[in-house]
C-alpha cells in the first residue's frame, strides 16, 4: 500500500468543529455529474468577475448551492468524458488507467489518424475490477466499496466507464444497486420523448447512442433530462424505508450534443435576444440547473436536506470551437479560459465545481486550490466514514482538508494529464500531448513536434504568454517531474510513423 489512509469521518468533523471526538451520522451523498459543462456555461462566476457569459445563462439552483457550499474555482477533469469517468470511478489518474480517448465498441478505436505518428494501443475497452479483457485497466470501485460498507447506492444517467460488451459497461458491475439508463455510450441519440430517445416505435434502438430504461416516457413530451430526475427522485422515494444512507450518482447525459430544444425555456432565451442555436444550448444548461433544485426540494421535503452532501462537477470542458480552428459556429465558449473540450489547456480541463455539505462545510465560500477528478474517490470514501489503507492503483488525494480548511492538498502537488490521441477538433493545443500542473505553473508538451509550453496560471488564467523561452530551467524541472511520472505510470506514448521509433518523453527534449 502507499501508506494513504481514508480519515474517519468523526476525525473530519473534530478537525472543522474543533471538538475532540465529534461524531457525525454518515451522510446521504449526491454527485451530481455534468455532461460537457464548460466553466462559463452558469450563471455562477467562477473568475473573479462575472463574464458575459455568466449573463447569458440562468442557473438559480447552481446559485443556491453555491450559497450552501464551497465552490472550487480550480477543479480539473480530463479533456475527454471516459477517461475523466475512468478516473471518477476507480480514482486512477488518466496516465495510468491509460484510457486516454473515449470508448465505444469494444476492441475498437475512436481515434482519428495523423499523418506524423502510430498512435498508441491505449487502453481503448475502459476499466474493469477483474482481469481477462484485452486493452482495459484493472481497478477498483469506490461505489463497491460504499455498498459493501452499508450504503444503497443508485446510479442515473449516463456511465462511459468501459466499452460495449464489456463487463465494465454495466453500473451494477461497479457497485451501483440501481441503474437507470447508464450504459457504455457517451453520448444520447437524441433528448426528444418524441424520438422516443433514438428508438423505433417497436422499440429498436436506431443508434448506439439510444437511451436505454426510459420506455414509459415514450411519446409524453418528458425531455430526457426530465425523465432521468423523476426516475432518480423514484429510486430515492424507494429508498427511504432502507434504513442505510444513499449514494445517488446522477450523470446527467446533459449537456452533451445535440444541442435539441428544451422547449420549457427556449422561448425565454429567445426573448433574451440569443440566436436559436445559443437559445437551445441555454435551454439544455437550465433544464440541468432544473434537476437540480428538484433533488434539492426534494431532499428538504423528505427531512434529508441537513444529512446530504451535494458534490456539482462536469466531466471536462464546454465543447468550444474557434474559427482558426474549423467552420462552424461554437456551441459554447470558456472565454477567459482558452480552448475547450479536448484540449489541454483550461477550457478543456477546469470545470465547475460547488461541494455542499451542512455543518462542515461554510456556505457561500470559495476555494482557489486546486484538484483533479481522481480525487473524488479518497474524498466521497472519507466523507462516508470509510476508512483504511488506499488500493496501489488510487492516485488522487482526499479534498477533505480543502473543504474543513484544515489544510492545502494541492500544495507541492503536481497533477497529470496524458493524451496521446487524435480526438477530433483540430487546432493548437489539441491532440497528442500531455501537461502538468505544480503550483502556479503549468507545462503542455506535444509529442509529435516536441514542443513545450509554459504559462503561469493565475497570472494568465487565458494561456496568452507562453513563458517557455523564458524560463527554460523551470521548463526542464517541470520536464523531468512530467516524463519520471508518466514512465512510473505505465503510460501510452505514439510512435513516429517514419522511423516507428517512439517519440521522446518531455524530458528526453
């Protein structure tokens, strides 16, 4: 083991309270996980001022969490749904479950090619708990691990942790006791009851992106985001006579493309003066916010609103395009951050982050540490009162001490990103590079030209002014702690198609 062990929870409670031996009833927990929110995609500022942007969408429950809770101004995800989810799941970092693209069918790849490198046999069937599947990293489950402590665990929504006709395809096989409409897709046909959401009416499923478990909606008019909260809402009416505290993992499959109607606020954001595109992805964003403030009424309804924690996060960043990039119009932006999902600079990877969690968290507070997707693992194990020794394969570390104020977890830390894939937009910064973050600083490096990058983070939150040139030993320091990571994580690098040699680690540069 790593010699990381999971604080009880009555240790977190004394540690925020002051009192020596205070004890705390384990607590109800929802992670409400977003599908392709940017940072900007809220009416909730999380720079230091409010944006544009900001005024553009109305997000009233994101507002009201955040005056419950802490919101985290510095929470990174990968640039991709699957290997955020990969790391979500089994608290690896994306280096070393080496899910470095998104999944779909098993045994095949979702990578487009470059004409410069062979990219690698990344681990392209997800994760699993047992060995036996080709390309697929073995971990653990902290969902499994909440179920067998005494939780009931429900999944709703989206899942992504692993390919088609693979075990790891199937929440249940992770732990969840429940599982409503979560299965290998990463995205949905369609949000529309009246595609009966991407299926035929003799019930065929017209795309591999179809939404399976919702046939009661069928035809009703109930926009998908809808129908996942009253099947939510359904399960945890039905677990309230359980007697066991409950772990609602609601993945909303928003706000994911397409960008369809949500008819219940689109006119509003056309009398806004949005255009209909910008309209229709508003009206995504609000129905997501809507979902919300239903599981938050419905908690104060049924007397559980004191004993739950609310964890709000999205998956990577807003799907943002630019025009020296491609033709189109975006779907959204992440302005002041640069780029979007897929990329490795902020736009793709910080996300919006509020933790609610009564009486030991303070309301309407803001932390500018920052942390990675892997870490929810220790973090929702050590908010349960579960305790004991790491599994070797958990990288992330418990934002418990961000959220009690007893310390700072990003403190002489560095974290990782690996993307040695071709994903789809194109455009600098994109593709085929990994980064790291230690302090204030943070290092991108691409594989196939070798060319590094430096910015300074809180100082040019918009990666603007590429410091490399200047700071060439900071550059080689950030190199060597990048390159010794990603070898000691197994991870995939591509290989140069003219020599079939592989191209060098950061610090072999």
């Amino acid at each position: 083991m790593k010699g990381r062990r999971i604080m009880s929870l009555s240790a977190a409670a004394a540690a925020f309270t002051g009192v020596a031996g205070a004890e705390v009833k384990r607590p109800n927990i929802i992670l409400f996980m977003v599908d392709d929110m940017g940072w900007q995609d809220t009416s909730v500022p999380f720079w230091t001022q409010p944006t544009p942007y900001n005024s553009m969408f109305e997000t009233p429950n994101m507002e009201r969490l955040a005056g419950q809770g802490m919101m985290f101004t510095q929470a990174y995800a990968c640039a991709i749904s699957s290997p955020s989810r990969c790391s979500l799941i089994t608290g690896a970092c994306n280096a070393r479950h080496g899910v470095t693209n998104w999944t779909l069918q098993r045994g095949e790849s979702t990578d487009l090619e470059d004409p410069r490198v062979i990219l690698p046999e990344w681990n392209l069937n997800g994760v699993a708990l047992d060995p036996g599947i080709p390309r697929t990293f073995t971990g653990t489950s902290f969902v499994k691990t909440l179920r067998d402590s005494g939780y009931h665990t429900i999944h709703c929504g989206k899942a992504h942790f692993a390919a088609k006709d693979t075990p790891g395809e199937d929440p249940c096989y992770w732990g969840f006791e429940v599982n409503i409409a979560g299965h290998a897709a990463g995205g949905l046909a369609t949000y529309l009851s009246e595609k009966n959401y991407g299926h035929t009416a003799d019930g065929k499923a017209w795309s591999l992106m179809s939404i399976p478990g919702l046939e009661k909606y069928w035809g009703t008019g109930t926009f998908a985001t809808e129908a996942l909260t009253r099947e939510a809402i359904g399960a945890l009416d039905r677990s309230l006579d359980d007697g066991r505290p409950f772990f609602l993992y609601m993945a909303h499959y928003a706000v994911h493309i397409p960008i369809d109607r949500d008819v219940r606020y689109f006119q509003k954001y056309l009398d806004k003066g949005l255009g209909e595109k910008d309209a229709a992805y508003a009206s995504l964003v609000e129905g997501m916010d809507k979902s919300l403030g239903d599981l938050m009424d419905w908690l104060e309804a049924s007397g559980k609103a004191d004993d739950t924690i609310i964890i709000f996060m999205s998956d990577n960043g807003g799907l943002a395009t630019q025009p020296q990039w491609r033709d189109g119009d975006p779907y959204t932006q992440n302005a002041p951050l640069r780029s979007g999902k897929g990329s490795l600079y902020e736009g793709g990877i910080r996300e919006p982050m509020i933790v609610s969690w009564p009486g030991m968290v303070r309301g309407g507070t803001r932390c500018g540490s920052y942390l990675m997707i892997e870490d929810f693992y220790p973090t929702i194990l050590e908010m349960a009162g579960v305790e004991g020794p790491l599994p070797d394969s958990v990288d992330g570390i418990s934002f418990v001490p961000l959220l009690t104020g007893r310390g700072d977890t990003s403190r002489n830390r560095s974290i990782i990103w690996n993307f040695p894939n071709v994903w789809g937009n194109e455009g600098p910064g994109i593709n085929l590079n990994c980064a790291i973050r230690r302090g204030d600083w943070k290092l991108i490096y691409d594989y196939a030209t070798g060319r590094k990058e430096l910015y300074c983070i809180p100082q040019d939150i918009g990666e603007e002014h590429d410091m490399a040139q200047e700071r060439p030993a900071l550059v080689r320091r950030l190199s060597r702690r990048l390159g010794r990571s990603l070898r000691d994580m197994g991870a995939f690098r591509p290989s140069f198609r003219d020599t079939g040699r592989p191209c060098p680690w950061p610090d072999e540069i």
